[in-house]
C-alpha cells in the first residue's frame, strides 16, 4: 500500500487504535481514518468494573489516547460516526449520517454486545449490562443510589463483569447477591477447582451466590424502577440495581450484510484476514476456526491488540500471525487472576501454592495438563507464575508434575539457555 | 501536579505534567509516548510499562508491591535496580522533574 492508499477502521475501541497505531509503525504513509460510534475518545474498558466503578479513577483516566497523540501519527478520529452498511463491490462504507466514505482497506473492530436478558421486566430503569462508558455511568449512578437508600444489588450471571462488579459493589458496604443459571462460577473459563475457589471467596466477603437461578421476570415499581428479580421457582431478590452479565455476541451484522463469512463472528485467518481480500478485522467481533474444527472467540484485551497488529500488518502484504499463548485477567476485591492458556479438554491439574489457605491470604497457581502436555495455568495473586507460564506455553515445554508442584522448585524456562535445553531437561 | 520527563531509547525525551493521582503509564499512553504499553490498561497485570527510574530519586518513590515486584521479574528487557512498572508510580507535587527511562522493548 501506498501514499494514496486510505484505510478505515469501523470501530475506535482497543482493537481499532491499535490496528491504526500499528499502520504507522510498519510506516503506512496513507490516510487513516479511525470510525467510533460512541461520543468518547477511545478508552480503556478493562477499569470500568473495577476501578473506575470504585471511584479511585475519574473520567480522563480512562483515556486511551488524548485527541493530540492520534494526530501527532496523523491518524483521524471521527466519534459518533455510525456505519449503516459496506459496499465490499464498490470498496465503500456507508454512514448513518447519509455520507459515503471510499477505501482502499477496510479493518472491522467492530467488538461485541452484551446478550439482553430475554424476559419481562428487563426494561426497567436500573437494569443495565456493563460494556461501555456509558453503562459504566448507568451503573455508578445507580449504585450510588443504592449507598443512599441503603438498597441491595443483584447480579444476573457468575462471570469476570459480574463478579467484578460484584466485589465493586461489596467494597461500598452494599448487600449484594449473584444469580447463576449454572452450577458454578465462570463455568465458561475456569475448571471447577477455581470456581469453588471463587465461590469461597466471594461468600467470604459476604456475596450471596444462588446457582441454577433461573430468572423468570424483573420486578419494578409504578416509577419503573427496578425493586426485584423473581426466580422461576417463585424466590424474589430484592434490588435497586440489577447487573446483568450474561455473555456477549459478536458485532459481525453489518460484515455479514456485506456478504463476508461470519460464525458466531466475522471469520479470520490466524493474519486477521477476513473472506474478503480487502478487509481486515480484529477483537471480540471476531471468531477463528482452529486445525482441530474447533471455532475459537476470544474476549480480551491481548486478543484485541494482538490481532490488531496482524491485521495491520496483512493490509500491508506482510505475514504476521497471532499464535501467542492467549492470556486473560480479572481483578476481584484485593485477589488477581491471571489465567494463560485456555483449559478446556484437560485431564489433570496440579496445584503450586496453597489453594486451601484463607482466601484472602492465598497465592497459587493451578496447572491444567492433558496427557503430560501443559494447556494453561490460572494463577492467583501469583504474578511471577503466570509470565513464566506464558513463557512455557509459548515455547510448548511442558514442565514436570512433581516441580511445578514443589514450590521450592523453578519451574520456569528462564534457568535454561535455549528452549531445546528446557526441553531436555523436563 | 508534577512535570514527568520520559526519555525512550531512541533518545527522545516528553515532559508532561501529569495530575495528582494519575500513574506514570497513564500520562505516557494518553499522549501517544510509544515506549510505554500498559496492555492491561495499569493493572500490574501485564509488565508492558517497564520503566528505569532517576537513581538519585529512587528512594523517594513508595516501595514497589509484591505483585509488582512478580511482574518486574519477567520484563521483557534487562531488569535493573532501578526497574519498576510506570502504572504503579503515581503523581504526586514531591515527584516535581521526576526523569525515567524507556526500555528498547516491553514485549
């Protein structure tokens, strides 16, 4: 691509000014345009359940990039601006607004919507999911309320954004009950030993957790605010906020419009190419098909920025595949998890560290193998651990049971000059 | 407020005046100064904000936590004395001229 080449990107979220940020490095010298539906200046979400929900940062904080820095790499921001449909024949992009804008590559960061709740009641004011700035706004002010009127909270789903928002909302003195359709927490991500865990910590700090809740309707008074959530079995939780955190899909509508292949999310290659030879796309709007059959979504934020970089770098003609180990956090009261790998189909799990310790005084780290071979360690309060578990994952060396779990043993790969000499030692 | 002046490895050096309460990493990656990532968006989750602090001033900063100290162990350049993650140093007017030096790599 050259001087005359314009890039768009549909969607200013982590993924968008990443690919845009990226462009330049690899010394793109066209036009980049950078499209945000919301009002905001591209901002950091991973805060927004945690500390900036907490109140311990305010509103500029959350900025990713000020206004100046993208035009220092004369990158244009444009917030607000809908796309209402893309014209892959033409190689346009219509707007909301009415206005065509022509491209020459086109990058989709489009990202994902938080899953509505399907039942009645769930307009209500003071039911909200947590994605965006605004519903962060939406959650803060109503959780101020609850402070005042000494009311209580109640989370619908037992994931990263509930608890989180859960152990938020704990921090401020507020009753708070969690409500999961399955039998465990963060069924999706974690193996059960860590959900037990997570659910002992959370019953510590004096969280309510109701599992196999199956939400019939959400109660309001004759203001229309919510006052409740009534369980199929006819229980009522009471709450002046209701938190819902169910899950989210993939923004692939206007790719799909467009005649691009989308399964559960815009499909790409291990590059971030799409279908369509001119377009790219990165994020959580995204979905890959694995060697195995297997579809792979990932929601984080490495998978944002390191897609990004591979899409940028394939609108570019270059070879620049994401195959790092993917790695997830979550922040809850004063306990971090880091998690690298995914743990899905393992047999076997070792546990370094104390699991069974006092929650609040735990550092652990579980280690899920299948077959001998390391998928993923989740790691808590365990920050060393957790690099050096990437760092493993990465090389594909699998550590032996026996020193991952004596923890006066080095586990790492870091003690060994090579990789192949890390393998041999193991 | 505190005048903060980054000098990356290709010698560029930004002084920036940072608010009370914001973190090194935040006033660097909202203002576009590419020696610094801050993944997690100051986390101390990622060890993307590794930055070498003034020595002379070292002492004046709040001992870094045990989660930063687990993440300054895997910065991806040479971890030295003086490392530490700019999302865990905060501004305060005490830190007035602070100077702090971007490693070549954070990844």
């Amino acid at each position: 691509m050259n001087a005359d080449a314009s890039v768009l990107i549909v969607g200013a979220g982590q993924a968008g000014v990443q690919v845009a940020e990226a462009l330049r490095t690899l010394g793109f010298t066209g036009s980049i345009q950078l499209l945000g539906d919301e009002p905001h200046t591209p901002y950091h979400r991973p805060p927004l359940s945690k500390a900036w929900l907490a109140g311990t940062l305010d509103a500029a904080q959350l900025v990713m990039r000020a206004p100046q820095a993208l035009e220092r790499k004369n990158i244009t921001l444009r917030t607000g601006a809908k796309v209402a449909a893309i014209d892959a024949a033409r190689k346009t992009v219509h707007l909301a607004d009415g206005s065509t804008l022509p491209y020459t590559g086109l990058v989709l960061t489009t990202g994902a919507t938080p899953r509505a709740l399907a039942v009645p009641g769930a307009q209500a004011q003071g039911v909200t999911a947590l994605r965006s700035r605004d519903d962060a706004s939406v959650v803060a002010q109503h959780l101020d309320r609850c402070v005042e009127q000494g009311r209580g909270v109640v989370v619908i789903g037992g994931g990263f954004i509930g608890l989180e928002v859960a152990a938020t909302a704990r921090k401020k003195g507020l009753a708070v009950t969690v409500l999961e359709a399955a039998p465990r927490l963060l069924g999706r991500v974690l193996a059960p030993v860590l959900s037990d865990w997570y659910a002992r910590l959370h019953r510590s700090h004096g969280v309510q957790l109701v599992f196999q809740a199956q939400v019939a309707r959400i109660e309001a008074d004759a203001a229309g605010l919510v006052c409740g959530v009534r369980l199929v079995d006819g229980s009522l939780f009471e709450a002046a906020l209701v938190v819902v955190g169910v899950g989210v899909t993939a923004n692939d509508q206007l790719a799909a419009a467009a005649g691009l292949v989308c399964e559960r999310g815009i499909m790409v290659d291990v590059c971030g190419r799409t279908s369509d030879p001119f377009i790219v796309a990165a994020g959580d709007c995204t979905a890959r098909r694995l060697a195995d059959g297997t579809l792979l979504r990932l929601e984080s934020v490495q998978n944002a920025t390191e897609q990004a970089k591979s899409a940028a770098a394939a609108l570019m003609g270059q070879e620049r595949p994401f195959t790092a180990t993917p790695w997830f956090w979550s922040d809850q009261y004063d306990t971090k998890l880091q998690i690298a790998g995914l743990s899905t189909g393992a047999d076997e799990w070792v546990v370094r560290g104390d699991m069974a310790a006092d929650v609040s005084a735990s550092s652990f780290s579980v280690f899920h193998f299948r077959q001998g071979v390391l998928l993923a360690v989740d790691s808590v309060n365990a920050g060393k651990d957790h690099l050096q578990a990437r760092k493993l994952l990465d090389a594909h060396v699998s550590p032996a049971r026996d020193r991952v779990a004596d923890l006066a043993c080095d586990f790492g790969i870091n003690t060994h000059a090579n990789h192949d000499e890390a393998a041999r030692a193991y | 407020m505190a005048n903060i002046t980054y000098i990356e490895s290709n010698g560029q050096s930004t002084t920036l005046q940072l608010n009370e309460g914001w973190s090194l990493m935040q006033g660097a990656t909202a203002n576009g100064i590419d020696g610094i990532i801050g993944e997690c968006g100051g986390s101390c989750a990622c060890a993307t904000c590794h930055c070498y602090v003034d020595e002379a001033r070292l002492g004046e900063l709040p001992a870094p936590s045990e989660g930063e100290l687990a993440m300054l162990e895997n910065v991806a350049a040479e971890r030295r004395p003086n490392s530490r993650l700019a999302c865990q140093i905060k501004a305060t007017a005490a830190l007035e001229g602070l100077v702090v030096h971007l490693p070549e790599t954070q990844e």
